[in-house]
C-alpha cells in the first residue's frame, strides 16, 4: 500500500469514527429548533453549572453542538 493509500484508509477511519456524535447531535435539532431565543441564553448557563457540578463532557457536548 502506497502512503497516499494509507493517508486516505487512515482518514476516511477518521471520518467514520465521528459518524455515532454527529447522528447524535443531528436527532437533537427538532428540539433545539423549538427553543426561543431567549432560552439560548437560559440553556448555556445551565449546562455550564452543569459542567461546574461535575456534569460528563462527553454526555453535553452533542446538545451543545445542536445548540450551536
């Protein structure tokens, strides 16, 4: 296998490994659609207490995707 192979084999594994977040955080856009913006606000300030209080990064970081 040439290095280019192995760059692109590499890559679309890469690709592929962040297909499970992005399924996530895009079944989270009819709910954040319904957001005003008023609560945009409202729910960056929850999840950062969130955060604060010991909150899983890894279990907020698909909602704050959709939130963006």
């Amino acid at each position: 296998m040439s290095f280019i192979d192995d760059f692109f084999s590499k890559k679309m594994r890469d690709v592929r490994s962040y297909r499970p977040f992005v399924k996530q955080v895009a079944e989270l856009e009819d709910e954040v659609k319904k957001l005003s913006d008023e609560d945009f606000p409202k729910e960056t300030a929850r999840l950062r207490d969130e955060l604060k209080n010991g909150g899983n990064i890894k279990k907020i970081l698909p909602y704050c995707f959709a939130l963006v």
